[in-house]
C-alpha cells in the first residue's frame, strides 16, 4: 500500500499554506489563529498546526530536557505507555542541580511504573548518561523498567562509568545492544505509530577508521535520525566538524551522508561548539535547529564553553538566507586572548536552546510538526 503524506509549512510571507492540499487554506488560516490566541506567549517555529487542549491521539511528543550542561531527548508515543531515552544528562558534581533537572523533567513525561522500551546512550561522557544510574536505581526497586539498553561500545577511562552500567545490566536483566556491531541500527518506538522509526549509525568501516574509533568518543557518537512520514529529526550526539568533513567531504560513509540530509529540525553536535559548519547546514537544510547546554558561565558550561559564538554566527547567517525571522539573543562563548568570554548574540526565532527556552517539546503528528519552549 502507497501512503502518501502531506505536511504543512509556514513560508516567511507567514502564510499558512498546504504544498498538497489546494483549497484548504481558509481553514488551515483559522486553525493557526486559534493557536496564537491559545499559545499567544510561545515562540512559533513550526510548519506544522499548532496543538493546544488535550492533544490528538496520533501526536508523538519529542522534548528536548532541561538538564543543565548536557543531553537528554525523550520520545513520547501516543499511548504514553512507550518511551525512548536518548542520552540522560549530568552530574550534580560537575553542574550544579543537574540531576534534580533531568529527574524533574522525566517524573513530569514519564508515570511511576512506565517502561522506558529503549534507552540510548550515544557516547560515555558524563555529561550524556549519568542520568542513568539513578533510572538503574529505579529499575532495581520496581519504580521504573528499562527494557534495553543501546550504546556505541567504547569507554571513557577517565570514568569508566559506561562500564559501569554495562556491568550492572545482566543483573538487573536489561538487555545490552552494543551499537558498534553494526553500523545501522533501526527501531519503531511506538506500537500504534506505524510509520514512525529510530534509526541508529555508529560509523561505517572507513569512517570509523578516519575518525579513530572508537577511542575519539566524540566523534564515535551514534548519529540518531527520528522519521515519521517526510519528517526528519537528526540527533547529532557530539560530533565535531571532524565527522562533518569525513562525511560531507570526504564521503566515507553513504549510510550517514544521507541520514543527515534535508532534515526537518537538526538537534546541533556537541552542545553548538566545534561543529555545525556551513557545509552541514547546507547539506542538511533544517527548518530549526535545537541547541543543548547549561546555563553559561555555570558548571561545565563555562569550562567547555559552550556554545561557541562562531557556530552561533553561522546559524545566524544560514538564518538569513533562509529568511528565519530574528528572535532572542543567546549567550554565546568566545576567547578573548587566550581566555574564554560571554557575549549576547543575535540568534534567528529557529534556533531553540534548553538553556534560554527550557525543556523544548516537538509535537510529531502525521500532517506536520510543532517545537515550543517551556519558558
């Protein structure tokens, strides 16, 4: 059977207009009004109809946590009986109240007694999985199940935390999928969303060579693409502008060449520092970009120095050409002879950061999509 799928966009001439409806543009009008008055205080940034009340039985809710310096994505389905974890933040120790964030954020998605079917880990650094010890804890007490467990294999031997929690996973019987046995790995999340997949790289044979895997952990980072219908949200855990040019330039790996390519919404590598340059953008066309980090000159987000103005001033400018309408400023880091310094810069209303915005939800349904901040 042929599906076809349409999906809505909102042109600059803000318009709201279907590509493959002709003839519905009244009501689609009305249906954007009655969204402004009911989420009047939200940034819009979507080419989908906005969802306000109880939500429609299809929509798949994506959020993007608050959890201070670090990562942590949830899929929601439908049901709210099924839930993907993509990474789960970091440590109190490094940046402070992180880990009162992300338990926060996931107490309010998640009911007690949920089974989180699939958690990621897209690399071991701190500040992507230490959110999971404590979701271990829960597993072990009946508070909270975790199903299986996916990361990309490699360890960090300044902590040897992943290893920690892959020790501790036949125990608790969760089932371990090691990434780097494969190089695409794919996933449907949600039983009653039929056209809704996962899809996981870890890097091909010769990428992974040119990259040094899988001991350069940043750039070893599973590559997550969430597709529904024509949408696509690529999840680029902490890869640098190294793998971009291994893979945009020099083209050692077709699987994540086209993974990344005109993407709906691209959730920036490595917490907008080191990465995201012009050939990505270009190649991967977003209609918005999410940035996540902590809160600046706080934690690890100063010693890291994230993000980094120059990634801010590219997106800004893909922005333009884009004719992205300008939105609020955002803290980014530069170094001042020698030494790193905060400056406001002008950033477009598509670039979405945990940091300034909160936890940022994407509302997936199969006419279009969605993104608003929590504050």
């Amino acid at each position: 059977m042929i599906v076809d799928y349409f999906r809505f966009r909102i042109p600059t001439s803000k318009k709201f207009v279907s590509e493959n409806l002709p003839g519905v543009h009244e009501a689609v009008r009305t249906l954007l009004l009655l969204s402004l008055l009911t989420y009047g205080g939200c940034r819009i940034s979507s080419p989908g109809p906005e969802l306000g009340g109880e939500e429609p039985g299809d929509i798949v809710r994506i959020s993007f946590l608050e959890v201070g310096q670090g990562d942590a994505t949830l899929l929601s389905c439908p049901d709210k009986e099924h839930f993907t974890l993509i990474d789960a933040g970091e440590a109190n120790s490094r940046y402070p109240g992180a880990e009162f964030l992300f338990a926060r954020a996931l107490q309010q998605r998640v009911p007690e007694k949920s089974t989180i079917e699939l958690a990621i880990n897209t690399h071991p650094h701190q500040d992507h999985l230490y959110g999971y010890f404590e979701l271990l804890k829960k597993h072990q007490r009946g508070q909270l199940k975790i199903f299986r467990y996916l990361d990309n294999g490699g360890n960090d031997p300044s902590s040897l935390l992943e290893e920690k929690i892959r020790g501790s996973l036949d125990f608790l019987k969760i089932r371990y999928l090691n990434g780097a046995t494969k190089s695409y790995w794919r996933f449907a999340p949600c039983p009653s969303v039929s056209d809704l997949y996962i899809d996981v790289l870890y890097p091909e044979a010769r990428l992974a060579q040119a990259l040094d895997c899988p001991n350069n952990l940043n750039d070893c980072s599973l590559v997550i693409a969430i597709r529904r219908g024509t949408f696509t949200l690529a999840i680029m855990g902490d890869t640098t502008l190294r793998w971009e040019q291994a893979v945009l330039k020099d083209k050692l790996s077709p699987e994540a060449f086209h993974l990344i390519k005109n993407v709906d919404v691209l959730r920036l590598g490595h917490h907008g520092s080191v990465s995201t340059s012009e050939a990505l953008l270009r190649h991967s066309n977003p209609e918005a970009v999410v940035l996540s980090t902590g809160a600046p000159q706080k934690g690890t987000t100063s010693l890291y120095r994230f993000p980094e103005s120059e990634v801010i001033e590219r997106i800004r400018q893909y922005g333009e050409r884009e004719r992205w309408p300008e939105g609020e400023k955002i803290a980014a880091c530069f170094l001042d002879q020698g030494r790193a310094a905060w400056e406001e810069r002008g950033a477009p209303a598509n670039l979405w950061s945990t940091a300034r915005d909160g936890s940022i939800e994407l509302l997936l349904s199969s006419s279009g999509y969605h993104l608003r901040g929590t504050r």
